[in-house]
C-alpha cells in the first residue's frame, strides 16, 4: 500500500524535532509505488533537499504556490488542516515544507509543497496570542515555475487522496506550463488516454462550475465526462443555466455527486419542476439542514454532511417517532398530533 509522504519522512526521521540538528534521513524507497517514474523520483528529490540547512521562517511571508492541486474551501479539507493543526500543536513540525524566494516580492517566498503543513500552521498563529512566535521549518531553494511543478508533482505522486477531477486541473495547468503530454504521463502515472480525456474536462468546464461542485469525492471519470458532453452541446447556455443552478440552496447543501447531477441536468435543459413542486427545505432559523423529496411512492430526507449530529439525533428517534404515530387512536387527525 502506497504511503503519504508525510508519513514516509516522519518513520525515517521520527527524532528530527528533538536535536538541534537534525539528522538528515534516509527514505525507504522500497515503500513507494512500483513503476511510477514520479514516485521512483521522490527519494532523489528528497536527497537533495536534505543536502539543504532547515530555515525557520514566519508563516505570514509564505505565499501559496501559484499553481493549484486542491479545492481548498472543501469541508473535508478544513477539517483535515484543523486535526493537522492540533497534531502539530502537541508534537511540533516534524517535517519542512519546500519554498522558492518570492519571484518578485522581496523578503517574501512562494510554497513549492507543505501546503497543508503551512495552513496548519498559520491556523495556529491565528488563534495566539503571540502569533510572532509561531514559525515555520522549511528548505529554501531557488526553483523555476517548471521546478516548481516538478517539486509540486513529487508530492502529488504519493498522495493518496486527490480525486479525479483534482487530478485533472492539475494535468492542465502542467499542459499550460508547457509540460508536454508525454511529459505528464510520468508525473501522474498514467497513459495517454485518460490524461486526454482529463485535459478535456478541464478544459471545457469553466473553473467557478468545477469548484462550485466541489472535489467530489466519489465522483470519477464517467460522471464528469458526461458533464463535459452535455456542456458541449449546450454551449454557453448550458453554463448559464449552471450557474443558475449554482445559487440554488439545495445545490449548496446537496453532496458532491448530487451538486453534478444536478448540473448535468441543467446542462442538458432537463427540467426539474416536477421534482421541485415535491421537494422543500428542512430548515430552523434560516439554516438549512437537509431536504425532504416526497413522490407518489416514497419520501426522502436528507440530511447535510454538516451537520451529522442532527442526523444522529434523527436516527436514534425513528423509531420512537413511529411507534407514537402509530399509536394515534383511530379516528382522530395524525397530520395534527
């Protein structure tokens, strides 16, 4: 089983926060991916950068990499910084991250990987009350945009949870980087073909619809194809009617591969006023917990991932709530009880 990266340096290096300087660590190659070029790299890339002294440096003067390979504003991706933050909170940054001196800001630096590392840490100055004294490890190297990549794509390549659609935003921004398509193959491990079919999609869906749906977990190739077909058809009319979809709030809480669903049928001109006619809102306060879809055979609740403690709750009730139901004597209105 392939490991994160993270985890590869921290079994090879596990006392690197407890000297004052650090052993430089020797990094199991054998553990990673077999035939994968990028992941065959990731040990001679590492070498060179324990070749490098370990700076500290104050979070606030790291920018973001101008490249993107994650959906930042997804839930699943806050919560995972937030459980990183607490970890380094109790036991330190046991490992660096990777950053160039800013290309044309002074004084600054650009993030090459650590990305969760970094927001981590800036989340954990946010909440001190001496944020000057929360730094970061880091190694600095002067590294090109195409180095940069390159660095970027090393992570990626023992990572364990980008999904596809992820995968494909990051092919075209190496295609747009001037990586050609026999250059991509190796750094995301695949052939021609699905690459192809990945520079498609990224292509044709405009990046507000991709990042409105989310990084879907879930959600591979033959969902997002069929958004791209439909789109494509559609022209910019089909966008327009996304986007207007978009603002819908039971698009906002639908889970990811409802939200595409959704916007393939939008993209297609389907019309859903029948379903709407049978669907309403569950909310309190203004807050929209879930929905409730009613047809002549069934009727569905669901409930937001967000919040999992009201379905719980729900849960653990059914029953109760059916036996009271039922136990209305004849004759009188349960719709009232």
């Amino acid at each position: 089983m392939k490991k994160n990266i993270l985890k590869m340096m921290a079994e090879a290096n596990p006392d690197s926060e407890t000297k004052d300087t650090p052993e430089q660590p020797v990094f199991p190659l054998s553990r990673t991916r077999r035939g994968s070029p990028v992941v065959n790299s990731v040990g001679k890339a590492l070498n060179t950068l324990s070749e490098s002294s370990i700076v500290v440096l104050d979070p606030a003067k790291i920018d973001p990499s101008p490249y993107h390979d994650r959906f930042e504003s997804d839930v699943e991706v806050s919560e995972e910084i937030e459980s990183l933050a607490g970890s380094i909170r109790s036991e330190g940054q046991k490992i660096p991250v990777l950053v160039r001196p800013h290309p044309t800001d002074e004084g600054r630096y650009q993030l090459a990987y650590g990305h969760r590392r970094l927001s981590a840490i800036k989340l954990l100055a946010a909440e001190s009350d001496k944020p000057g004294e929360i730094t970061v490890r880091a190694y600095v190297r002067h590294l090109s945009d195409k180095d940069l990549l390159v660095e970027q794509s090393l992570e990626n390549g023992v990572r364990e949870n980008l999904t596809w659609i992820e995968q494909a935003l990051w092919a075209a921004q190496l295609r747009q980087a001037g990586f050609s398509s026999v250059a991509i193959e190796p750094v995301l491990g695949l052939s021609k073909t699905p690459i192809s079919l990945m520079l498609k999609v990224a292509n044709t869906l405009p990046e507000d619809i991709v990042l409105a749906i989310g990084r879907a977990k879930g959600v591979g190739r033959p969902k997002w194809m069929a958004l791209t077909d439909a789109c494509g058809a559609g022209g910019e009319k089909s966008f327009a009617r996304i986007r207007s979809v978009m603002e819908n709030a039971a698009f906002k809480n639908a889970e990811a591969a409802r939200r595409i669903d959704m916007a393939i049928k939008a993209a297609q001109g389907t019309s859903e006023r029948k379903d709407s006619r049978n669907t309403r809102d569950l909310s309190i306060d203004g807050k929209v917990l879930g929905r409730v879809s009613r047809t002549r055979s069934s009727t569905t609740i669901t409930i937001s991932d967000r919040d999992n403690g009201f379905a719980d709750w729900l849960e653990d009730r059914l029953d109760t709530l059916a036996e009271e139901y039922f136990s209305i004597p004849a004759g009188k209105s349960r719709d009232k009880n």
